[in-house]
C-alpha cells in the first residue's frame, strides 16, 4: 500500500524526513567501512604473497635449481 507524502500528517511527515536522512548518512558510513576493510584485507593478502614469494624463491627453487645442478653433473 502507498500512501501520498502530502497525505502524512506533518508530525509524522518530519519524522521520516529525520529519519530517511539518518538513513542515508548510515549508508554513506557502511560504505566507508567496506571500502577501508576491503584495503586492510587487500594489504594483508598482499603481503601474505610477498612473503609466500620469497619463501618459494629462497627454498623450493633454490632447491630445484641444486638439484637440477646435481642431476646434470
């Protein structure tokens, strides 16, 4: 059922102005929030991978590459 903004007694007109610009400030938060966990979860990732590369580099393919030295003589 939709009832007519102008059918609103004035009182209560008011109030869900209040209330929908709460609303929308509350959004415009959340938003800001996602926005700056997403980076802090990005940066964490990032750095989990930076520090997964130089392990794969310092011990797997140095580990590979002796090996292959050892194999072929």
């Amino acid at each position: 059922m939709v009832i007519a903004h102008s059918a609103l007694p004035p009182g209560l007109r008011q109030r869900l102005g209040v209330l929908a610009q709460r609303l929308r400030r509350s959004r415009g938060a959340s938003a800001v929030e996602y926005g700056l966990m997403i980076a802090f979860i990005m940066i964490a990732i990032l750095g989990g991978l930076t520090s997964l590369g130089v392990t794969l580099r310092d011990d797997v393919f140095q580990q590979l590459i002796t090996d292959l030295q050892t194999y072929l003589g």
